[in-house]
C-alpha cells in the first residue's frame, strides 16, 4: 500500500476537484436520505389513519378522507421523485469531478512514465523486455486508474453514507441500530484477512501476464525465424503454458472473491431480518412506528451495495498497489545519464579519446582498453576490426549514449559530460548498425532527422539522392508517402540502410557516424553512395565504421581496433604498406570480390 503514496502528488495537484466531488458525494446522499424520511411519513400516514377509515366506513366521511389521502400521497410521491432527480444530478456532478481525476491523473502518469523510459539509458532496455515495458506504461497504469477513480469515489460515498444513515438511524431508536449493524464487525474482519490473499494474488497475475506481454511480443518480431526454422508449433505450445499459467492465478484471484461476495450479501441479508424480527417487537411496544421498520429496512439496503462493494474496491485498491509499485520500480530507477549544463553548445566536431576504457553494465568484459585517437573538424576517419572488437562502443560513447569508465572523451577541447547534452545529440547524425524505421511514410521517417520544423520535400528528396535509395521510392506505388515499418510495406535490408543513411544527411550534422550502414548494399551501390557522401565529409567530421576497406579507403585517418585495443592506425597507403592486419584483410576481400564476379 505505501507504493500508492507516490500519487498524492497528483491527487494534490486536482484537490479542488476532488473537494468538489466530496462535496458533491455529501449533497447527494442528503438527496438519497430524504426521500427515505418521506417515505416513513407515508407509511405512517397509511398506518395511522387506518383505524380512523375503518371507523368511517360507510359513511359520507370515508370518500373526503380517502381523497385526501390520495392527495397527500400523490405529494410526498412527487417530492421523493423531486429529491431522487436531485440525487442523480448531484451522481453526475460526482462522476463528472471524481472520475474525470482519475483520466487526468492517468494521462500525466503515463507521461512521466514515457518521459522516464525516454531518461533511461540504454543499459536499461538491454535489462528489462520490451512486452513488460508496454504492460506497465498501459496495464499497469489502467489498474492504478481504477484505484484513483472508483475505488476513491466509492470509498468516500461508502464514508459519508454511513455517517449519515448510521447518525439517522441512531436517532430514530438506539437499539434497533445496533442490532442491525451487528453484522459489520465481522464483515470488517473478513475483508481485513481477504484482502491480504487478494494482493499477494494480484500480484502473481500482474507478473504473469508481463510475462506473456513479453512472450507475445517476441514471437511477433522474431516470426520469420519461427517460420523459417518450423517452430511455430512449439512455440504455440510454450504460449499455452504461460497462458495457463495465467488462467491458474486469475482463477485463484476469482475463487477468492467468488467466496467473499456472498458472504457479505448473507450478513447484509441478516441485518434486513434483524430489523424486521427487532423493529415489530419494537413497534409492537409502541417504541417506534411502522413507518421507522419501512424506513431501517430502506437504509439497510442503501448500506447494501456501498458494503458490498468493499470486497470489489479492496481488491481494486490491492492490485493498483500491486501495479504502482511495479511503475515506482522504474520511476525510482537512477538516470545514470544527465545533462549537466543548461547552456547551448555550439560543437565544431574536434573529437579525442584519451585512455579510453570501458566496460557494458553488468559484464566483466572491456568492450575497449585504454583507447587514445582524435579527430579533427572536417576529417573523415574509419574504425575497422573483427566482429565484437568494441568498434560501435566508440560510437555509442561518442553519442554518450554510455558513460566512459576510465579516461576521458574531449569534443572541442571540453569533456563530453560538461557539454549540453541535447545540443550534443543534435550536432550528430547517427546512422546504426539496427536499422529502424517508424511505421509511418518514408517522407517522415527521412525528415525525421530534422532539428526543428518541417521538412521541405526537395530536401527529403534530396537526401534521398544522396543515399542512393530516390529511384527506389519512386519506383513504389505512393512514392515518398509509402508507408513504411511495422505496418507498412517490406522494405529490403539495403533500402532501410539507404532510408536510414537519408535521415542523417538531411540533418546536416557537425558529426556523422555511420556504424556498418552499407553492409546491406551491393558494391555498385555502395560506391555510388561514398562517392556521394564524399563531398559532404569535407564538411563534417566523419566516422565510418565498417567491415569492408572499400568502404573506407577514402577516409583520410583508419583505425584497426582488436578486442578494444587500437593496433594500427594510418592512412590506406601507409597502412597497406605496414602489410599487417589491415593489410590482410584487404587483400582477403579482394580474392573474395574476384571469385564473386566469377561465380557470377
């Protein structure tokens, strides 16, 4: 329950309309407690003047008080259905403040929870799974509603209700009262032990289906290989466990509140017979009217759904407890990467490593070891190396996209953790080795890398020249506004690169970094593509990072990185003169090209 104390916060930021909905809730009680007074009125207006009809009977008395009486009851039916109209519009008036809370405080809940997501650092996505983020920003967060909006609402009515019935009802006859709340005490009791089995429930059933959120989801984005490797079977198999063991807790959570609803009808139940066995005997005595029995047995039955309604509002309030702490598990999750300086950063592009280390969280294992290069503004430099040899770490680094360990990265001559962190990411033009795309048209997913405002479409358009992919688009059906990602059309591995490679270029960035960009390409299109990006490299400093030398002979600086350390550096000529790694794997390429075109 102490997880829910992070939402006063919000409760405190809507309290005038919450105070309005208490308000509210108050004033349609009355509304509900009068009509049940007036209702006791005509029952004693029937009770008492039954003797006096029978008395007249027969006389040319009977016809007048017969009508008056009629009069009389017509009127208080009119009140009560005055006062009950009144009751509904003040219901309304709750709903209206009370529930519309809960939608507020939800929308800035999810919010903060997307803007933390957007905070974290990448560590954090390689820890937890994708299918048990959506489920707490939308499953999690609709159950944390519920508890803001009708377990609040129906709590606070079920306060002010039994204040007000109780304080009636102790009026009227004392004994009569304690005989029909008798029954409260032990539903108090029932509900304090259920509620216990209802939260250790509820959270089994949140951590499953997280679970399953998680399993669907990658079996989704892994189908091909499902469908490749025949295993869609086996698969369907494995979802069939999750999901019975999700029916198993569900059902559990069910078989508890299963058995406690109707316990509660059944001590509601006592309560109406009590006040009709104690009210006749009272009654009898002369103690109190008939009117009074109508009347407790109307309020006993207001108490009703109120009381009823606990055993479904705790089970509400446990599993938004159970909900919000697993959100507070993120919220509460240290930003390891902040931006420390508010002032704009203007970034030229000089970049020097020195001494360089560094490790990814949670592994024992130097992605990079005592690395020292630099970069000057407008020089073009390639990272080569075998797969794993920490060749994109120096990438994500440079993007400060993870903090370095030892040593210590300089751009412009200041250290990468005292410049504007959002200037930094601005100034770079970051094309990854995991192409992705949003599902939305290629024109938006190109103009996507624009700092501010909208695209015009020659600049799309000329990007997309540039990364060789223009005639492509053309070549579909809408052209620049085919939809593209998840929803949208198959795109092949080297379009997506190309569309990827547009996006960074149409930002004209003082950075560029390509990670591996053109390892989906062609050789034909790969060189139309360098020849084109070699006359926006003079401009900017470059970074290519890539397998292949042909892709990066041009560069005027290559670094040749092993098991994160920097063994060779030069120009392609003095590197093919030192006739070593470099050297190697040139050579080795070329044989390959070469039986290529043969076997072609």
């Amino acid at each position: 329950m102490k997880s829910l104390a992070y939402l006063n916060k919000y409760l405190f930021k809507y309290k005038w309309r919450l105070l309005a909905g208490i308000l509210f809730v108050g004033i349609s009680n009355l509304f509900a407690i009068f009509p049940v007074q007036l209702i006791r009125n005509a029952f004693d207006v029937v009770g008492d003047n039954i003797p006096v009809r029978r008395i007249l009977s027969g006389t040319s008395l009977q016809a007048p008080l017969q009508e008056e009486l009629s009069w009389v009851l017509l009127t208080l039916a009119g009140f009560i259905l005055a006062l009950y109209f009144m009751k509904g519009v003040f219901l309304f008036l709750v709903r209206y403040t009370i529930i519309v809370v809960s939608r507020f405080i939800e929308y800035d809940l999810k919010n903060e929870i997307y803007q933390k997501y957007q905070e974290l650092n990448l560590s954090f996505y390689k820890k937890n799974n994708t299918g048990d983020l959506m489920n707490r920003i939308s499953e999690d967060v609709s159950r944390v509603r519920m508890y803001l909006g009708p377990a609040i609402m129906y709590t606070i009515n079920l306060l002010v209700l039994f204040v007000l019935v109780i304080s009636t009802m102790l009026n009227i006859n004392v004994e009569l009262t304690l005989y029909v709340l008798t029954p409260l005490p032990i539903l108090s009791l029932g509900i304090y032990f259920v509620s216990a089995i209802i939260n250790r429930t509820s959270e089994r059933v949140q951590r499953q289906l997280s679970v399953m959120s998680t399993f669907v989801q990658e079996t989704f984005a892994g189908v091909r290989v499902l469908k490749a490797f025949g295993k869609a079977d086996l698969k369907h198999e494995a979802f069939k466990l999750e999901c019975e063991q999700y029916k198993e807790e569900s059902l559990a959570l069910v078989k508890v509140n299963a058995i406690f609803m109707p316990m509660m009808i059944l001590l509601i139940g006592f309560s109406t017979i009590m006040t009709i066995f104690i009210g006749g005997r009272l009654a009898i005595r002369g103690e109190i009217s008939m009117g009074n029995i109508a009347e407790f047995v109307i309020y006993v039955n207001m108490l009703t759904w109120p009381v009823a309604s606990l055993g479904w509002v705790t089970s509400l309030v446990q599993r938004a407890a159970a909900s919000q702490e697993r959100i507070n598990e993120f919220l509460n999750s240290p930003i390891e990467i902040r931006n420390e300086n508010e002032e704009t950063t203007v970034v030229s592009g000089h970049i020097e490593f020195k001494n360089v280390s560094f490790r990814y969280p949670n592994t024992n294992f130097y992605a990079l070891k005592d690395l020292s290069f630099s970069v000057e503004p407008g020089q073009s430099i390639a990272i080569m190396g075998k797969t794993g040899s920490g060749k994109s770490s120096i990438a994500n680094l440079i993007a400060r996209l993870y903090e370095v360990e030892e040593g210590q990265i300089l751009i412009d001559g200041k250290d990468i953790k005292t410049l504007n962190l959002h200037d930094l990411r601005k100034s770079i033009g970051y094309v990854p080795q995991e192409v992705f795309l949003f599902s939305e048209s290629i024109e938006n997913n190109i103009s996507f890398g624009l700092r501010e405002g909208e695209a015009d479409f020659l600049e799309v358009q000329e990007a997309a020249r540039k990364a060789h992919v223009d005639d492509n688009i053309r070549a579909f059906p809408k052209a620049y506004k085919t939809a593209v990602g998840e929803r949208g059309i198959a795109l092949s591995g080297g379009q997506k690169q190309r569309i990827s490679i547009a996006r960074a270029l149409i930002k004209k960035p003082e950075i560029m970094i390509l990670d591996d960009s053109l390892s989906a390409v062609d050789t034909e299109t790969e060189e139309v593509i360098v020849d084109n990006l070699k006359g926006m490299m003079k401009e900017r400093t470059t970074i290519i990072i890539s397998h292949r030398v042909s892709s990066v002979k041009h560069c005027d600086h290559i670094l040749y990185i092993e098991d994160g350390s920097l063994v060779e550096q030069g120009s392609h000529e003095e590197l093919m003169k030192l006739g070593e790694a470099y050297s190697s794997l040139y050579h080795k390429q070329l044989v390959e090209e070469e039986q290529g075109r043969k076997s072609a």
